[in-house]
C-alpha cells in the first residue's frame, strides 16, 4: 500500500473529505502532530504522499515556533526530489516558502467565509481544479496571510480578495490557500477554536454557519471530484514510482 504522511497542525484541522479519496486510492495515513514530531526522520523514510495542513501562525513567526523552519527545509528538499505534495492553507504559505517565495499579511485584511474561486486563465477552468469553478461552488477561506507566486509555479486560482489561491509545480505538488477539504458538519470545531480570532476580526458565527450549510454540500461534492483526479493523475504519470 502506498503510505501519505499528514503534518497537522491544529486537530480539527484534519484531511476532512480527502481522508476516504486516500483510502479509497490505497493509502495507508500517518499523521504527525507539527512541532511535536520529529520530521527529520521523514527524510529517512520518504512517503508516497506529504500533506501539510492548515493552522493559525505565520510562516514568518520562526523565531515563536522554530518547527516551521523545518517543515520549509522538509517541503524545499521534497519539492526537489519531485515528490508529490499537497499543502492547504499555512501548508500552501510553506510551500511557497519553500519555492523561495516570500509569505506576508494580506494588506486586504482577513479572508474568512465563503466565496468562489476565479481560474488563473480561462484555460485553467479544465485543469485539476475544474470541479472547484463549477457554477455555484463556493470554497471556504480562512486566511489572513498571503503569498507571491514562486517563480517555477503554474498560478491556478484567486479569488475576488486575493490573486493567489492556488498553484502546482508541474503535476506533483499541489497548493491551496483556501480550504476545499471541509465537512460541513465538522465546522462547529473551528467556530469554537477559532472563537478569539473571528470576534476579533468581527466575523458573525451565524453567518459563518448559515454559508456552510447552503455551499457546504455543495463544496464536499466538488472536492471528492478534485481529490479523485488529482490521484488518478500519478497512476497516469508514473510520479509515485519516480
């Protein structure tokens, strides 16, 4: 069975709808808990498949949590062997990071809520993200940091707040500034762990809940579908056995 090592940050901050897509593709999941477990030894031991997730710092807070000075040089070594890689959210900033790119607070404010997704270019609108740009889908964001493009990045994706919402680096790394893994019915546990920062960016939980449960459904559809083709395109590509 082929092996995917998920690095987590926050705990309800989980694979969410791609955890079946892997199973159902034959993986085995390990995750590590970021700051806690030893990442050196993933060097050692290469997976199949690395997943960085989401969480509330910033890729430039090294100095307060030095682990993430060592998830760069893990995604920077990895992106170089042309291993797949996925990062979502803090997990895209650090892949970015890893590019060379610089990572630093959006000037338009905080990105929380639901909205759509807008392709690069028309072309891109049937790419691996097509399912995400159907008419009526929209993605939840949950950012207040952003990124500029890493020179070797293919852009896929802004939205109306901000340009850069996704990229790839040819067809194995993945990078997704917004949350298309979400469950509609497991978001009650962001509420309450990110209850300090919505009232400070003055968020309404109400209407945070009222989105989720009209473009919720919706999102889980679209996203088996995209986790579904982004897999099946190494099966394609022969990438896991590069």
């Amino acid at each position: 069975m082929r092996r995917a090592v998920v690095i987590q940050h926050l705990a309800f901050e989980d694979l969410g709808t791609l955890e079946p897509a892997l199973r159902a593709a034959g993986f085995t999941i390990e995750t590590l808990q970021a700051g806690v477990a030893d990442l050196s030894r993933l060097s050692q031991h290469v997976p199949d498949l690395l997943i960085v997730l989401g969480g509330p710092i910033g890729v430039y807070e090294q100095v307060s949590y030095p682990f993430l000075a060592d998830e760069i040089a893990l995604l920077s070594a990895r992106l170089k062997l042309r291993r797949p890689t996925l990062g979502i959210c803090l997990g895209a900033q650090l892949m970015a990071a890893a590019l060379g790119a610089s990572v630093f607070p959006g000037e338009q404010g905080k990105e929380i809520g639901w909205s759509p997704l807008v392709p690069a270019t028309p072309v891109l609108a049937e790419t691996t993200l097509a399912p995400l740009f159907d008419p009526g889908i929209h993605v939840l964001h949950w950012h207040g940091d952003t990124f500029s493009l890493p020179g070797q990045a293919t852009h896929l994706a802004g939205s109306a707040q901000y340009p850069n919402q996704a990229f790839s680096v040819d067809h194995f790394g993945l990078a997704l500034q917004f949350h298309p893994e979400v469950q509609t019915a497991q978001l009650e546990r962001w509420y309450i762990g990110h209850a300090l920062e919505l009232a400070r960016a003055g968020i309404s939980v109400p209407v945070l809940r009222e989105q989720a449960h009209r473009y919720g459904p919706a999102l889980e559809r679209a996203a088996a579908a995209l986790w579904q083709s982004w897999l099946h395109q190494w099966s394609v590509s022969g990438v896991m056995s590069s």
